[in-house]
C-alpha cells in the first residue's frame, strides 16, 4: 500500500542570512537576523514576513478544517 501524500508543503521558520524584502508583500522588509517563515516549493525557497505568514497559516487551517467537515459529512 502506497505511503499517505502530505497536503502540507514544507515550512520551517529561518533566519535572514541577509537584507531582503517579503516574497508577499514588498513593504515589509527582512533585516538581515530577522525570524522569517521559509517555504519550500518545487525546489524553491521562498520566505516571508512573520505577519504574512501567520495570515497564510491562518487561512490554511481554516480552508483545511472546511474540507474535514466536508468529507465527514459525505462519509457518513
């Protein structure tokens, strides 16, 4: 039997190694020292602002907990 496939992708929170700008949102800046929420996508990294990331996992969770609902509603 095949393994399970993960909907989450890979996250981690990371330092800013150097100055840069969020990936979202271009006004916030990333000081080089700053924590910072690393994603990786089809072999990139793409890192944003804490604030831009807590708003995505947020929004995650809630569309996450929507589909469960869903499913165990129609599987019953």
């Amino acid at each position: 039997m095949p393994r399970p496939k993960s909907l989450v992708v890979t996250m981690e929170i990371t330092t800013a190694g150097r100055a840069h700008d969020c990936r979202y949102n271009k006004k916030h800046r990333l000081e080089k020292g700053i924590q910072r929420l690393t994603v990786r996508e089809d072999g990139d990294e793409h890192h944003y602002c804490l604030p831009c990331g807590k708003t995505f996992l947020v929004q995650g969770v809630e569309r996450l907990k929507s589909l469960l609902a869903e499913i165990e509603t129609l599987a019953r």
